[in-house]
C-alpha cells in the first residue's frame, strides 16, 4: 500500500535525546530525503563536525544505520550510504507483499467495516481530484498513510506492525526515484479504493487480492522510470 514515514521520538523523561540518538535520526533522515544520496561517504570527522557530536555516539549511530541496511561499509573509507538497485528492490517488494497481503486480510476479518468504506469514498474522491488540472499528489501520499495506520491499527498484531516499520524506511527511499507520474497515482488511487472496499466488505482474500495486485504494479512502475535498473548514481564524495 503506502508509506507511513517515521519521525524522531521525544525522550520519555522529557530530557533532551541522547548524542548518538540524535544523529541516528539526523542521519536517517538525510539519507531518507536524499539529502545524503546512495554513494555518499560519511567520514567520521565530518560527519562529527556537522552534527556537533563527539565520534564516539556517531559510530554507534552509524552502527544502527548499517544494521538497518541504510548505510554500508566501505573498504578504506569508513562508511557509505547504501545503494538501491532493481535487486534491492525486488527483495523489498517480496518482503512487502508477504507483510502486506497478511495485514489487508486481518483487517478484514478484525477491522471496523465503517473507517475502510470511508476511505474508500475518499480514495474515490482522490483519483476524481488527480484527473483536475491542478492534482496535489502530497495530499494523495497523506491519504495513502491514513490508509496503512487504519491497517496496521485494524490488524492489531504488534509483530507485524513492527516489520512493516522496519520495512518503510526503506520504501521512502524508493518512492522518490519514482517521481510523481500523473497516470501511475491515478491507477494507484483506483487500486487503494479497492483494498479499503474489499476490507470494509469483511472479505480477506479479495483484500490480499486486491493488496498483491497494486504492489505488482507499483513494482512494475519502478522498474518503467528506471530503465537501467539504478538510479544516476552521483561521484562518490566525503560528507
């Protein structure tokens, strides 16, 4: 389905985030934006001097970025921001579509009929507002997150929840080399308003149906913007 983008936490004790969790979130989120692409060395003392950190709590941001696949060693040069090829995210979309798939069945069964018909209204609505002269695709995206928190609440299994969180970061990063492409959000507003309308219906099968269908053509779309399976990929730099 869609995306549902994670921000930095508050600390619960009301204090200010640790260093190294500060720049844990300050990274990710560069690397998420773009604003750190894929091939982007990060060299401790830079990256030290720009966040206003000792490198001690960067290694271990570093080292909780590396573990979630954002960033990767690199011989000699420390660490560089991972890259995206049509292999990545081909195993991405087949971990997703398992995670997916299962969450649209269980909310089905476990979900209130009324929210999932509402949204299919508003999925209805959406793809009838794409078709204008003026589309607002950021309002579509909101949408799309508004779908997957009613999913992810409607199933109630905590594991999954989590999975897909992990899941996501990854799938930000990907939904900006697809840019906005009028008739990919159109089709892909259509096949929102069919999962919510086959959840509201109570019918899981139909739901992971529908859910199998718009990720296969999400994937397809991907691989049509990106011909030659990469994104242009910019020199290697030290950030």
């Amino acid at each position: 389905m869609g995306i549902v983008e994670q921000h930095a936490p508050s600390s619960h004790s009301g204090q200010p985030l640790r260093a190294s969790e500060r720049a844990y979130w300050a990274l990710r989120e560069d690397i998420v934006e773009w604003r750190l692409p894929p091939g982007t060395v990060l060299g401790e003392v830079e990256q030290a001097a720009r966040l206003g950190i000792s490198r001690t709590p960067l290694r271990e941001a570093l080292g909780r970025l590396n573990a979630e696949g954002l960033t990767a060693p690199h011989a000699g040069r420390g660490v560089v921001v991972a890259a995206i090829s049509l292999a990545n995210v081909t195993e991405l979309f087949e971990l997703r579509t398992a995670l997916e798939c299962q969450a649209a069945a269980l909310a089905a069964v476990r979900g209130e009929p009324a929210v999932f018909r509402q949204l299919q209204q508003e999925f209805l609505a959406a793809a009838e507002a794409l078709r204008g002269s003026a589309p607002d695709p950021q309002a579509y995206y909101e949408l799309v997150g508004r779908l997957d928190a009613a999913v992810d609440d409607a199933a109630g299994n905590t594991y999954l929840r989590q999975a897909m969180a992990n899941l996501r970061v990854h799938l930000v990063r990907i939904r900006r080399l697809a840019r906005d492409n009028p008739a990919r959000l159109l089709a892909s507003a259509a096949e929102h308003a069919n999962i919510a309308g086959a959840i509201a219906d109570g019918d899981g099968q139909v739901a992971a149906a529908a859910t199998r269908i718009h990720l296969h053509q999400s994937l397809e779309h991907f691989k049509s913007t990106d011909p030659h399976h990469r994104p242009d990929l910019p020199a290697e730099r030290t950030v």
